[in-house]
C-alpha cells in the first residue's frame, strides 16, 4: 500500500510517499506560500520517489488544528487528488500525529501547536502499545492556562511541539521538573509520521468519507473575529 501525505497545519509544511513499512520519499516545504508550493513539492516527491500517481493506494491528510490558509490548502489539495485519481483518503489530526512521534515517551505526551495571537492549540495523549491514546477533548488556550491545567494534573508531562518550544519560558516558570521538553526534532507534525498512522487503515480500509475530512479550527479566523468587531461596532 503506496500512501501520499500532506501535512499543511504548520508554517513548516511537508509531504511524503511511502507505505506500512518505510518512507520512500518526503520533502518540506517552508512558508506562508503553500498554495505556490505544494504541487511542485509533490512532483518532486513522485520524481524523487519513482512513484506515478496512478499507483497510489491512498491519500493521509493532517486536518490540524493550525493555520487557517495552510490547512484549507492542504486539506482541499488532498481531497482533488483524491477524487480525481479515485483514490480513498484518511484524515488525521495533526496534534496526533506529533504526538505519535514521541510515542515511546514514558510520561504523558502534551502535543502543542502555537496557534497565534498568543493562544496554542493542545491535546494530551497517554502512551500504548504501538502508539498513544487521545485523552480528552483537543483544545485552544493562553500558555499559561495550559500551564495551570497541567500544573493541577500532578502528572509529569512531555511536551512536544512548536507551542512548546515557543512558550517554553512561560510553561517552564509554572511547572518546573514537572515537565520535560521533548526535542526539537519533533518540533512540527510530518507528513512521514502521517504515512505510518494512514497506511494500517487504508490497509484495513478504515476510510473517511470525503465531505468528512475538513479543517480542525478550534476557534474563529482573523477575518471571522473582524468581521464580528465591526458587526458589534455597527450595532452599537
């Protein structure tokens, strides 16, 4: 089984080809212009790879949460050529998939993406057998909230992410020895850790409908949040 992946929800985005047992080709792609970038990355990857598109067996999509652009590029990007190569197509959360990444941690996993605007996106993850297990909803908050949320846990956490490294400072100060940095190695969710998660599904044909697989936003755009000020404004 041949999987293609695309993972746009970080300013630093990647894809890769390969299949349940090894990653044949994978390449980063690095700034805002994903849109530019993404299918001349991904001639690349079928260059570099030797892989023509019709021998696909699947496409693995990371639906974030992250950047509002980069994921409405990626994520309709995965769905065309889904579609157009009738292929069927996995969507998988990219705070998963950074958590994945550490799976072998042996504290609590804390995947966090910074979300801008001075708020991450988050999820915690309890390490299993061959991966890691969501525990409770995805979420968005200030670092500190994070950090007083963590800090009333008791637990020991790994923390794992961009958000992490950028608000090391802030989550350090609140939880000391509590918590530990992972590398930053890890720093962003890869399209390779998206290939190992699709593959066994595509495998055992646990796919996802295409009208399913859509952005993971948490919270408003920009553009959203604007628009509600200048209503509010308007109305007053």
């Amino acid at each position: 089984m041949i999987v293609l992946a695309i993972e746009t929800s970080t300013p630093q985005s990647s894809v890769a080809i390969g299949t349940e047992s090894e990653i044949l080709a994978q390449a980063s792609i690095t700034g805002r212009t994903h849109q530019e970038s993404l299918f001349p990355a991904l001639d690349r990857l079928r260059a570099w790879s030797g892989v023509d598109l019709q021998h696909l067996g699947g496409i693995a999509v990371g639906v974030g949460p992250g950047l509002f652009t980069g994921l409405r590029v990626g994520v309709q990007a995965a769905k065309s050529l889904a579609q157009v190569l009738n292929l069927p197509i996995v969507g998988i959360v990219s705070l998963d998939a950074l958590a994945f990444s550490v799976r072998h941690a042996a504290r609590t996993i804390v995947a966090v993406i910074d979300g801008r605007r001075g708020e991450v996106f988050h999820g915690t993850y309890r390490p299993v057998p061959g991966g890691v297990l969501r525990e409770g909803d995805l979420a968005v908050s200030s670092p500190q909230a994070l950090a007083a949320d963590l800090l009333a846990s008791g637990e020991e956490v790994l923390l794992v992410g961009d958000g992490a490294i950028l608000y090391r400072k802030e989550l350090s100060e609140v939880l000391g020895a509590q918590a530990e940095l992972a590398s930053e190695l890890r720093i962003r969710p890869q399209a390779s850790v998206l290939v190992e998660l699709a593959a066994p599904r595509l495998l055992r044909e646990e796919y996802d409908r295409l009208i399913d697989v859509v952005p993971v936003y948490l919270r408003k755009s920009d553009a959203e949040i604007t628009w509600d000020q200048r209503t509010r404004g308007a109305s007053a």
